[in-house]
C-alpha cells in the first residue's frame, strides 16, 4: 500500500509539472497568482514570501536611476520599510503574460495604481523546479507625455548629478 501511494504521488507530481509546462492557460493563471501574491506580500508586509517569490540571481530595477538591486541587496533595502510595516501596496489593473516556445520562459508587463500614481511594471520569470520565479523586474512610473516637459524640468538638477557620476 506505501508503495502504491509513491507510486500515486509521483505520477500526480509528473503529470502536474507536465500541464504547467505545456499548458499555456495554466503557466498564465501560476504566474499571476504569484505576481497578485508578490503585490500583496508587499502590501501586507511580509518580507518573506516578497523576496521568497523572486529567485536568487534576481534584479528589481525601481523608478530611481540608482535603484537598481539583485534579490539579496533588494532585500535589505525593502527590509526596513516592512519591519515598520510602510511598505506599498501595488493594485495591478491589467496584465499581458508572455510564454516562450518551451514554456518555461515568461515575460511580463501590467499597468498598476500605486502611491506614486500610475505605474508600470514589467519582467520575466523562469519555471524552476515547478515553480515560476520572478528573475528581473522593472518599475517605471507612467508619465502623460502632455506631462513631460514638467518632469524633465523637476527632475534636471538630480539627473545632472547622477550623470556626473559617469563621466
């Protein structure tokens, strides 16, 4: 009977990791739950299911020309903001998922409201292990053209100084 049941839970565990790999529906429906859950552990706090989404080699690229981070760097810097429980809450409105041919391979973009306004998002992920894990995004803040002399006009004088960096 213990053998039967191996033998039972391994085919289910195969055959799982089989309809996600090549049923375009259900590797979509995986990997906005895990984006919905990822916003959410942030707007809840919660460090570890945030950074536990995103793999270890991992890159956030946030709105600032000098945020750019692998996981574990990304990690201390949001650290602080949960511990005092400031941290974000991202509302994502819409979303395009992508797949690669073999399926294991996804890319991304949504639209979100946010406390900076509208924002949009946008990476890729990599099933591994049966698992989607987040492996780069970037959060860029939506800016109505009509708006953009405005926003090169207050963000000038940061802009200079960073440039001044690479020279």
């Amino acid at each position: 009977m213990f053998l039967l049941f191996i033998v039972t839970a391994s085919s289910c565990s195969t055959s799982t990791n089989s309809t996600i790999d090549n049923d375009p529906k259900v590797a979509t429906m995986a990997i906005n739950t895990l984006l919905d859950n990822w916003h959410q552990a942030a707007a809840n706090a919660d460090l570890q299911t945030y950074i536990g989404s995103m793999d270890s080699s991992a890159s956030y690229i946030g709105t600032d020309a000098t945020e750019k981070w692998k996981r574990d760097e990304f990690k201390t810097f949001c650290k602080p903001y949960f511990d005092k429980k400031t941290t974000w809450d991202f509302t994502p409105l819409e979303r395009n998922v992508y797949l690669n041919q073999n399926k294991k391979t996804a890319w991304f973009d949504e639209l979100l409201k946010t406390h900076m306004g509208t924002c949009r998002g946008s990476g890729t992920l990599e099933l591994l292990n049966g698992n989607w894990k987040i492996m780069h995004y970037v959060l860029s803040m939506a800016i109505p053209n009509d708006d953009t002399e405005a926003v090169k006009a207050a963000k000038k004088k940061n802009d200079d100084a960073f440039l001044m960096t690479f020279e």
